[in-house]
C-alpha cells in the first residue's frame, strides 16, 4: 500500500480528531490512527471506545489498503515537517515508512483488523440544524456540566428534542443552564445525553456557520455528520434529574446590570474570596450594587460598587463568583437582567435582550452569607 499526502492537509485533519486519543489507554491499538485508503480518499478513524471520530481527505494512490500508525509519533513528525509532499509505504508487516524532500521515517504500525468498529446507525431517527446552532448550544451549556462521575446522568449535556425546537440543558446541581433553539424541527419528541468530552471534541471539530448538519441518534448512539468528519459517540445510560423543579416559577426582584462590567468587578474582586468558595456578597441598596469578597484566614476583603436598575426592596445575597463570571459570559448582550427573591433561593440570570432563535436560562444557587 503506497500513497502520497500534503504533510500540512494531512496535519490539519488529524488536529480534529487527535482528541478523541487518550494517553492512558487499556487497549495499544487506540493509541493509533486507523488509515484506510477507498478509490483515492484516505480516511483516518481515532477511538477511545466511548468515542469514534472519522476525517477523510483526497490523495495519490494506485491501490486500497488499511493500516494502524502510531498517532504520537506520527503528529510529533507531521509538525515539525514544512508544507510538503509526504510519500507513505507501508509493507505486509505493517512496517511505515514516510519519505519527505529531504528524509526517510520508519515506524511500525498495527494490523487494522484489530481496531474496534464504527457503531452502526441502526434504528437512528435524526434532525438537521446549522452548524453554528450546534456550536453556540454546546458553548453556552458544557461550562455547567458536572465531573462527579458518581452522578453520571449530570456528567453531559442533555437533548430535549421538543415540538418547537430543540432544548439543550447542563446542571452541576450548583448551577443549571437551559439553552434551546427554535430554528430546528423534530420529526418526533424524544431525549438523550450526550458526555462532555464528545461534545467538546465536536465543539472544535464544526465550523461556525450556518452550514447544515445532520444529527441522528439511536437507543445508545449519536452520530453527527459534517461535510468530511464524523463523529460516533455513546450515550450516557442515566435518567436525567428533573430539572423544571428547581426553576423558580417566580423571582419578584430584578436587577439589571452592564454585563462587561458586572464581569470585570466580579474577577477583580474575587481575588480577595476564600479560594474553596469563591465567595462574593451582593448587596443591592436601590440603584448601587455592592459586592464583597472575604478570606477571613489570610485577612483578605475587597469590594466594588457599581450603578444597576434594581427593581425590588433591599437585598444581600451571595454567589460562586466563577459561576456567575461564566454565566456572564454565555449571555452575550450589553446587558443582562439578574432575577432574585431571597437570600436563600437560586438567582436566574438572563440576556436583556433574547437573540433570535434563542432562549437562555441560568440559574444558580446562593451561598450561606459570612455574618
């Protein structure tokens, strides 16, 4: 088996699937790409069982074949070769050899048949939204998605796919978010949760655009497909916790506030929280906002006051300032609206304006305030 690749388009394709590899792995084989060559197209597969990721591109060859190579030395080699034709032999026995303008690398790569196989699409139901709207859902949720791998249910993203649209939900039981686009149509209601390293690999590996992908799914499979990647990926197998019981049907107090600046305040004065809670004290008086961070051990304190439009009587309240800082961030207008009632119940942030398409709805819960 012999064909020729450009080392930088080659180099480019991998980067996108690269993650999927993990360093510690049970099996060697996942430490390699799969390279499998169809009338002229390479197809490069990388796999962690949970995860299956699949790029192609065009290429020189004569013949079809397969073969494992070893995805450490092989990206490690790719990067430090300037823009160039790249010719690849590989032997019975699987020897690869890489010949450049000016070198000769040789590896020994794996037999193909012992790479696990794509899950197939069966019984896959699917819908097609814009690349861009996959893209915004998962940037808006993955930052509130648990790591606490004894709540497997929290540890992804959950689909809710609805009659109007398609509502995507991450909670850490400290914080939830509940993003949902109106702009994608459902042939059927239905719901399923997908782990954050997939999505955080698919994050990186789709385009911003409003190009059209296809998303389907099975009982215990999602499969995306986006012009030359692919990617395969395992549910997880968890009853998502009911999480419209802990949205506040109603929040009286609204404050709304310059999100820029209600952001950089909270960052400078965090500095001065205790660093195991992050503490910040909100303590709204009309229209001042005054926030107060404490770290009694080392005899820190620092606060800020800023102007906002309070509509509500007087209230002290206190958050996880990296949750609201990250909150903030997933807004994305000038302004946003903070919907309270009392210092013991979840704060709701929200944009002040929604952007088409959207709806965005954060919610966190408040700290014991240090008397």
């Amino acid at each position: 088996m012999k064909f020729i690749v450009s080392s930088n388009s080659l180099l480019k394709h991998l980067q996108l699937i690269n993650g999927v590899i993990n360093a510690n792995t049970v099996l060697p084989i996942l430490e390699d790409f799969l390279f499998e060559i169809q009338d002229k197209k390479l197809h490069v597969v990388a796999s962690d069982l949970e995860t299956l990721m699949r790029v192609q591109m065009d290429v020189e060859s004569k013949a079809n074949g397969k073969v494992c190579i070893p995805a450490k030395i092989l990206m490690d080699t790719l990067k430090n070769i300037a823009d160039q034709p790249l010719t690849f032999n590989i032997d019975k026995n699987f020897q690869v050899e890489i010949t450049s303008d000016s070198g000769k690398y040789k590896m020994m790569g794996e037999n193909p048949d012992n790479f696990p196989k794509a899950a197939p699409a069966d019984d896959a139901k699917s819908f097609t939204m814009t690349s861009g709207g996959l893209v915004t859902a998962i940037n808006k949720t993955l930052f509130a998605v648990s790591n606490d791998d004894l709540r497997p249910a929290m540890t992804g993203v959950y689909f809710e796919l609805l009659k109007d649209g398609v509502q995507f939900v991450a909670t850490d039981a400290h914080r939830l978010v509940k993003y949902k686009r109106t702009d994608v149509e459902v042939s059927q209601t239905d719901s399923f949760i997908v782990p954050k390293k997939s999505l955080n690999l698919l994050r990186n590996a789709l385009p911003d655009n409003d190009e059209t992908i296809t998303v389907s799914y099975n009982s215990n499979h999602l499969f995306v497909q986006q012009g030359e990647t692919e990617m395969i990926c395992r549910l997880i197998e968890a009853r998502f916790p009911d999480y419209k019981v802990v949205i506040p049907a109603d929040n009286p107090y609204k404050m709304m506030v310059n999100r820029a600046d209600f952001q950089s305040a909270l960052r400078r004065v965090s500095v001065f929280s205790n660093k195991s809670t992050n503490q910040v004290a909100l303590q709204i008086n009309g229209n001042e906002l005054k926030m107060t961070a404490q770290d009694i051990d080392f005899s820190n304190e620092g606060n800020e006051r800023m102007n906002c439009e309070f509509d509500g009587g007087d209230l002290q309240i206190a958050f996880n300032a990296r949750f609201l800082v990250e909150m903030l961030n997933a807004a994305e207008t000038d302004e946003v609206v903070m919907k309270l009632s009392a210092p013991n119940k979840a704060g709701i942030i929200q944009p002040s304006e929604p952007a088409e398409n959207e709806e965005l709805l954060m919610l966190v819960m408040p700290l014991m305030l240090n008397n």
